[in-house]
C-alpha cells in the first residue's frame, strides 16, 4: 500500500473537530475531496480528531453509497438507472459508457481515472437521461449518447399557477430581488403562537410523502421543553420521480429560509439545519450564498443561524429520525418512534423538521393569512401543489397547480402521452407509491380524493408509462431500489426488500415459480405491517398495487 | 400508578411504563423473541414480538411499547401470525439457524417453512478464527444487533465492533475488517454470552466441536501466554 501523506488532512477538518461525531459527515466529505477514497490511515485520523470509536467510523462508511474504503477514479460517473431515465434508455448508456471505457458498472479503469456506476434517482426525471459526473449533471444525452447539457440541471417549471415557483425558472433568485423576508416581519409582529395558529388554520400538510399537518408538529415543537430546539430542512429529496425540491431550493433559496426562520421564530429554535442529499451537489453553492446574503441582511445571526449538511447517497436519511442519526455522524438507521421529533428530536432536542416545499409556503401562509391561503385548493388539501412529472409525457417539468386538479388535467398540462400513444401506467407518488390506470384519471390530486381511491399522494410524482411499456421492468426496478436502499435495521424490510427482488427479478426474466403470487404478498404485508419506518411500510405499495391491476404478470408461464 | 387494559380479551393490569411483553409475560401469555435480552437496550429491531393494538396502523413491537389505559391488544391476530411466520421463513432462506434452538421450535409452532423461498441468496461468509477467545461464524448471525450493543454503551464501552454494509448485505465487522488483536476489543466475552445463534462461540467449545480432545486443546498455543516458572 502506497504512503498516504496526512498532511493535507488536518487543515480541511480542523473546523469540524469542535463538532465531535457530528462531524463526522461533513469531514469524510472534506477528506474524500483529498484522497478521492478513504483509506484506513485517513478513516484513523478523523476519528482520532473527533474522537469517534474506529469502527463506528467504520460503519459509517460502510453505511453510505458516495463514501468510498477503496480506491476509485478520479472521476466518477453516476448514471441514473431509475424509473424516469430508464424510459429514455439508461440502461444503453450505462452500457455504452463502459464499453467506451473498457470497464463493467461498478468497475474503475486500470488507471483510476474514471469509476462508473449506475444510480438510484438523481433527482432530474424531467430531463432524462441523466448522469451525475462528479458535481455536475449532464442531462438529456441524446439517443446515440453524444450530446448533453453539462452543469446545473435547468428548471422546467408550468402550471395553472405561479405562486411557490413565482421566482422559479431563472436560475438562483438573489435575496435582492427576492426582497424582503415579509413574512418572516410580519410572523414577528403577530407574536409566535399567533403565528403557529395562523398555520394550524391554514390546513397546510406536508408536501414530503408522510402527509402530516406541519401546525401541529409547530405547536408541539412549541410547547416541548428543551436546552436548544432546532428546525430541519429535509432536503434529501430522494423518492424517485421527485424532482420538486431540487427546483426550489436551486431556484429561490430565499423562500426555503424565510420558512426556516418563520418556524425558528414560531417554536423557538435557535439552530437549523438545511440536510441535502449527496446527490445536488451543484446546489450546495448556491445554497451557500443565499445563507450569507440573509446573514448579512440581518435575517440570520445570533438568534439563528443555519448550517448545510451534505448527504452521502442513503434514501433512508430522508425518514426523519435516520436524518436526524446523520446529522449526528451515525449511520441513517431510524429510530424507533415515540418519542416523536417535537420533543426528543435532534440531539434529543424538541425538533421541527419539513420538507422544503412545505417551508415553501409559509411566507404565503403568513402573508397573506391562512383565509388568503385557503383560496386555493380543497377544504382538507389547501394551497398551491407541486407535481413532479415525467416519463411518457410530451412536456415533462415541474407544475404547479392548486389541489384538486385532477390526473387528467395534469397529464393534458403535460402535453398528454408522448408520441400519441394510449396511457398504460401512471406511478403516483414514486417508488413508495402506487400504480394508477385510465380509470383512476378523473381522481383529483387531493390528499382526500385520493386516499378515498386508495391510492397515495406521497411525494408528488407522476411517472407517466405509455402502452408499449412492459411493466415487470418497472418492477423489477422498484425491487432492485428498495433492496439497495433499506438500512437492514429491521428485519421484515432488511430481508424482505432482498425477497421481494429476488421474486420480481424473476418475473421481469419470465421465471415466475409456483407460489411466488403468495410469496410475495406475503413478504408485502409483512414489510408493510411490521417494518420500524415508512421505508419498509412502503416498500411494497407500489408493487402490491401492480399485483392488483395486472395479476397476470406474476402467473406462471405454461 | 398501574393502568388496566385489555390483552387477547383478558382485562389485564400493568405498572405504568411497563412494557406489554413484560405485561404478557407475567400474565402467561407468550411472545416470542428473538433480538431482546434483558441486559441491552431494546431497539425493536427483529419485529417478532410484534403485536396488534386497536387503533394503530402498523403492528407494535410488544418490547418496546408501554401498556396504558384502555388499550386493546391482540397477540396473535392474523396479521401478527403472518408477519411472525414470514420473518421465520425469510431467517431461515438467509442465515444458517442450525444452533438456534428457540428459532427452531418458533418455526414449528408457526408452521413456518424452511423451504419457502426457494432460489434465495443467502448471507454467507467464512469463519473468522483470529484470536484466542472466540471465534466469529457470520453464516449463522441473525443481526440482533446485541453484541454490538454490549460492546458499546450497553455494557462494556469499548467500541471494538460495528455494522458493514448495509441492507440484506449487513455483516458485523471491525475497523477495516482488522483482526480482533488488532481491534480495541478486551476480550471480555459479553458479545458471545449474548449471541442467540452460535454465531460467536467460545474458541474452545468451537474446538471440542471439531473433535479436539482437552488434551490436544491444552498443547494448541491459543496465545495464552505460559506463566513463567517462579
């Protein structure tokens, strides 16, 4: 083994020592940016630094998909192989970027100048295909693979309305033209149990998948006694066919803060944090910025201040409390619940954590009254909502339209089907979702309408499949996902997320066995009764829904 | 402070901040186990204990969860004999249980099948005989999480094991998979004195296994440093 020279090291992680294990993170980050891996003298070093036993530095990042205990290239291509993209032929450019370059996915070159790998979603279904090629996308590769867009991945930004994506489209909106935070002045002026009122009257649920009122969790957060209360940004946005966040919190910054600063006020907290997920790197600077103009504008500062934690390719961090666990330099295993985040939450802190487009509209919320707010939507889904849709559409892009568009209105927003084919398939709410049909097109995209239907809002993805899609692909998919994703906490999804694929692996290659109907309903209902967190609860939804509405698929070939 | 709630039809009275394991458990009705021991931190990680409470979406791990007032609790519902059997069948398409004796009559009396999952990949691994004192078979490891937890906070402080991994692909393991000499491991033992599987076992039971008598075991130089001579 080659001398590895820890000069350089000390430097980059010196300002994560005071932070002890919740460094931990942010320094293998700064290493990994060194070394380009992380070899056994480095992992020894941090933990040394940040007094972390070995091996918990160790199954940290063991834990992670972007941490590397081997060596690999210098560059490291990142092709999304996820529902969206695979409509577009990822599979073929995943292949002919390594038969380009000699290698297998998963393989470095001799050299190690380049590592290819396929990914889970990246977060850009809109533009698809995409890869991530270090810190930057490349989107819409073309057919044969020779043309691309390179940086940032561009916003594609519609709708019936403009209100939560009003600064949406143009690239990064500077807090200047942002103005104010307005309703972060008006929040002040009503005082903060006015302010959570006002939000409890709004009706507002979150927009993250787990559909919970964001007052409530504001008024327990509230009343929680604590040393420090913190309010978290999940910016992990992770859930295939999601795109939504990636468009705000690249586009207007300064709305995702002022909501931050608007709960801070409301419950009290005197630290946040923005936790984004390893795969928007190119937001990170953006981010950044933005957080140092509203330092500077006064907005942040001593009575709050808000910090960027950069995730490391893990779906789980985006369950609340594994979230928390990453924060703290642990691996992303969730905890189990109660106690709930409001009281014992990061740190074991009362906590108020939301996902960005719910932190999106509390300067509308506060603005202009939760009557002004309640003009849109429906009497249990109100506001303004964010559809992320993709796949055989004509125009795929972020819409926004307000709660109660039906599926139809949105797919005819969309431009309907690509290619003048007929709808097959439309997967609502990602890979935690489920699959809806022509018939279920009348339906309006409420929280209500929809569980009435029995169908899940989830995250705001629609993921459209036209009628030369073979279904067991999506699945097979889906299973492969959940199976690369699960933590391994628990046991009904750490083995059942491994069964489900090993059964839907079978059905995508025609070799259904006796019994696999039964087998995987039964490995289905188990994750979902018995799983510790939404990950495993959900991890068969989508395929439970396919089952329901071709059965034929999962029958035995004569 | 006690609070009464009804199990299985049966009005049953608990401590506050009793669990409903040990509430069951003392009035006779059985749950089994397979990751809680009274000497780590329940973490509600095997799910086997699970149980149906009235008003809930998911089922309860039953380690875990608090009696309290007016509760109504089902140990045995369908739903529950469902996830309990599958569990077993996807533990036994996974691990080698042939030391896990408990796991074993679970099975039985689940009516849980050995063979329900056919083509399955298993974890697997080799054994890892590197110190005096035990040796480690991750072959029959059931993730009970437990001798990670006594090496830790749970008893012993010192930190010398952790996860790899993730996922069906978890294994326990070491800094860079290190040696345990090579590890801050004391060699206290508590991790194989909590072991469910035979995963980790004494190095000399390990030996006798294999046929070595007392005597050649006595000869073999496990490390054991001779005492000198006074």
């Amino acid at each position: 083994m080659s001398e590895i020279n820890l000069t350089p090291l000390k430097p980059a992680i010196e300002k994560y020592i005071p932070l002890g294990r919740s460094g931990l993170l942010p320094a293998l980050h700064a290493a990994q940016k060194i070394y380009n891996w992380l070899p056994e003298e480095v992992a020894s070093e941090i933990a040394k630094s940040l007094r972390v036993p070995l091996a918990d530095v160790h199954g940290v990042i063991e834990f992670y998909s972007m941490y590397y205990n081997k060596p690999v290239g210098k560059k490291i291509i990142r092709v999304c192989t996820d529902q969206a993209c695979a409509l577009k032929n990822a599979d073929g450019l995943l292949h002919h970027l390594c038969a380009h370059h000699g290698i297998e996915p998963h393989q470095t070159t001799e050299d190690l100048s380049l590592t290819i790998e396929p990914s889970p979603c990246l977060g850009i279904c809109e533009q698809a295909p995409v890869a991530l090629v270090d810190d930057q996308a490349e989107t819409n590769i073309s057919t044969d693979f020779h043309t691309y867009e390179v940086g940032t991945p561009r916003s594609i930004v519609d709708g019936t309305l403009r209100i939560l994506t009003a600064n949406c489209g143009n690239g990064p909106t500077s807090l200047e033209k942002y103005g104010k935070y307005a309703g972060l002045e008006k929040a002040q002026a009503l005082g903060r149990l006015e302010v959570i009122e006002e939000v409890k009257a709004s009706g507002l649920i979150g927009r993250g998948g787990a559909a919970f009122p964001t007052g409530i969790k504001g008024e327990g957060a509230e009343r929680a006694i604590g040393d420090q209360k913190y309010v978290v940004c999940n910016a992990d946005e992770s859930e295939p066919g999601t795109f939504k966040d990636r468009v705000l919190l690249n586009d207007d910054p300064h709305r995702v803060i002022e909501g931050m600063c608007i709960t801070a006020y409301a419950v009290g907290a005197t630290k946040g944090y923005i936790y984004i997920r390893g795969e928007y790197p190119y937001i990170v600077p953006v981010l950044e910025h933005a957080l140092s103009e509203a330092r500077e504008a006064g907005y942040l500062g001593e009575h709050f201040d808000i910090e960027i934690r950069v995730g490391a390719g893990a779906y789980i961090c985006g369950e609340e409390t594994a979230l928390f666990e990453s924060i703290e330099g642990k691996r992303g295993f969730p905890r189990v619940k109660p106690p709930f985040p409001t009281t014992f939450g990061l740190f074991g802190e009362p906590t108020v954590i939301n996902n960005v487009e719910t932190l999106c509209n509390l300067p509308l919320i506060i603005s202009e009254g939760a009557q002004g707010y309640r003009k849109f939507g429906t009497e249990k889904s109100p506001g303004p909502k964010l559809f992320c849709v993709s796949g055989d559409v004509a125009k795929p892009g972020l819409y926004e339209v307000s709660f109660g568009a039906t599926m139809r209105e949105l797919l005819d927003l969309a431009g309907g089907v690509a290619n003048g084919r007929k709808l097959k398939a439309v997967l609502l709410g990602g890979a935690a979702g489920a699959f809806a049909t022509e018939e279920h097109l009348d339906i309006k995209l409420t929280f209500e309408d929809l569980r009435a239907a029995g169908l899940p809002l989830g995250s705001g993805v629609v993921l459209v499949y036209d009628e030369t899609r073979d279904m067991r692909d999506a699945l097979h998919r889906i299973g492969h996902f959940f199976a690369h994703e699960s933590c391994g906490k628990c046991y009904p999804c750490q083995m059942g997320t491994q069964r489900q694929m090993e059964i839907l692996n079978r059905v995508a290659g025609g070799r259904v066995l006796e019994g696999d109907f039964v087998r995987l309903q039964d490995v289905g209902w188990t994750m979902t009764d018995a799983s510790i967190c939404g990950l495993g609860q959900t991890a068969a939804s989508a395929v439970l829904s396919a089952m329901k509405l071709w059965p034929e698929l999962f029958e035995v070939k004569s | 402070m006690t609070v009464t709630f009804l199990m299985d039809g049966k009005e049953v009275t608990a401590q506050d901040g009793q669990t409903l394991l040990d509430v069951a458990r003392e009035n006779g009705i059985e749950i089994p186990t397979i990751c809680f021991h009274e000497a780590t931190t329940a973490n509600a990680v095997c799910r086997i204990c699970v149980v149906e409470v009235e008003g809930m979406r998911t089922l309860q791990p039953s380690c875990i969860v608090k009696a309290a007032t007016n509760m109504k609790v089902q140990t045995r519902s369908e739903k529950v004999v469902r996830a309990r059997k599958t569990i077993l069948e996807m533990l036994s398409a996974t691990m080698d249980l042939s030391e896990a004796a408990d796991i074993q009559a679970m099975m039985k009396e689940y009516g849980a099948r050995d063979e329900r999952f056919p083509d399955a990949v298993r974890r697997e691994s080799d054994i890892k005989d590197d110190n005096p004192m035990y040796i480690r078979d991750y072959s029959k490891c059931l993730l009970c999480w437990r001798c990670v937890q006594v090496c830790a906070d749970d008893a012993q402080f010192t930190y010398a094991i952790n996860f790899e991994g993730r996922g069906y692909e978890t294994q326990i393991g070491t800094f860079f998979d290190k040696a345990i000499p090579q590890t801050t491991c004391v060699l206290c033992g508590q991790c194989v004195g909590v072991c469910p599987t035979g995963a980790l076992k004494p190095k000399r039971e390990f030996l006798l296994e294999k046929g070595k008598t007392p005597a050649e075991i006595s000869v073999m130089n496990t490390g054991r440093k001779q005492r000198k001579p006074r």
